[in-house]
C-alpha cells in the first residue's frame, strides 16, 4: 500500500474526530471495569484538550492488547502444520488489534474462519501467501479508522469486498479466482483509511 496520510506521526496535531474516538475507548474502559470513574474522568478532560497523537496515545496505551509485530490474541503457533481437515477446524474470531501500533502476521499460520481486527491510528499486515486455510469461506470483520490494512493472498484465491467505506477506500488487484480455492470476504467499516488487498504479482 502506499503511505497512507492517516497514519500520523506522534507531533501531528488532532481534530475534534481524534478526540472523540479515544473519549469512546476510555468509556468503555470504564463501563469494563479496567477504569476507576476518577481515572476515566481524568483521561477524558485530557482527551478533550490534546494537541498531538502523542497526548492521545500516552492515554490508551495501557488499555488495549499488545501489537507487537507477529502477535495478535487467539493466534495459533507460527511452526509448520499439517494440512487439517476444515470441518473440524475452531469457529472462535482470530482477533488483533493495532491501536497507535502494528500488527504484522506472516509465514505458516493457521487462517481461522472468523478473522476479526481493530486498526485504529495505526497499521495491520496480514499475509496469507504461506498459511493454511482452515475454511473454504474466510470472514475478516474489519474496523480501520486513521489507519491502513494490507492484506496479501496467494495465487487463485478470491477476494470479495463488502466494506463500507466512509471518507476511505478498500481496493482489491492481482486477484485471479481459481476453482476451489478459498474465497476471503472482507467486511466491516473503513473510516478516513485504506484497506488493500491483493494478490502475487
């Protein structure tokens, strides 16, 4: 993909949208349990008065998963597997979230039916070029806002769009369908981002 103008460094200055998507994630923090009201009454007026995505990042950074690259929670083991029978494979979501981070998975990595993922003024890559599928029909549940997901598929496999994009984009190229090979279908909210899916050159 490339250089996606929402993926802004830490002395950019913030917009009243910037503002009101962390307020959202402190409040729900606090109706979780993970915020006293104190804290969270706290963070929102500095929220409200932030500058830059620094002041917004130094107010989230303990409440939200690790992104560091290769990790992503409910991910299965990078070693090689044996090719699996996908009729018993596990419906639970593989889940990851990159929120003012990354998120990078690639190599062999079992693709789950159900992939769910949460870019939020930050960056998801995930290639699928050397996994195993474990469905002939994956889901990706997609939320990225401020932010880019690149996505890579192998040779034959198909990739359908239904994303709604807002102020944002989702495109699809170098996608050559083959019989039988698995089909990605992406859905979920693009929101002042890009997502870019796309095949082997």
């Amino acid at each position: 993909m490339s250089p996606d103008p929402y993926r802004q460094p830490g002395h950019m200055r913030v917009g009243d949208t910037d503002r009101g998507i962390v307020a959202d994630l402190l409040s729900a923090a606090y109706a979780e349990g993970r915020l006293t009201r104190d804290e969270h009454d706290l963070r929102l007026e500095q929220a409200m008065s932030a500058k830059t995505f620094d002041d917004l990042r130094g107010l989230t950074i303990d409440l939200v998963p690790a992104t560091n690259p290769g990790r992503s929670v409910g991910a299965f083991s990078s070693a090689a597997a044996p090719q699996i029978d996908r009729s018993q494979s596990n419906s639970d979501a593989d889940m990851s979230f990159a929120i003012f981070g990354g998120v990078d998975r690639r190599g062999n990595w079992r693709v789950r039916r159900n992939i769910s993922n949460l870019t939020l003024f930050g960056g998801t890559e995930l290639d699928l070029t050397q996994a195993t599928f474990e469905s002939d029909v994956v889901e990706m549940n997609l939320f990225c806002a401020f932010g880019g997901v690149d996505i890579k598929v192998p040779e034959g496999v198909n990739v359908r769009n239904e994303t709604v994009a807002i102020f944002g984009g989702t495109s699809v190229d170098r996608v050559r369908p083959a019989p039988g090979a698995p089909t990605v279908v992406l859905k979920g909210l693009v929101l002042f981002g890009g997502i870019d899916a796309k095949g082997p050159k």
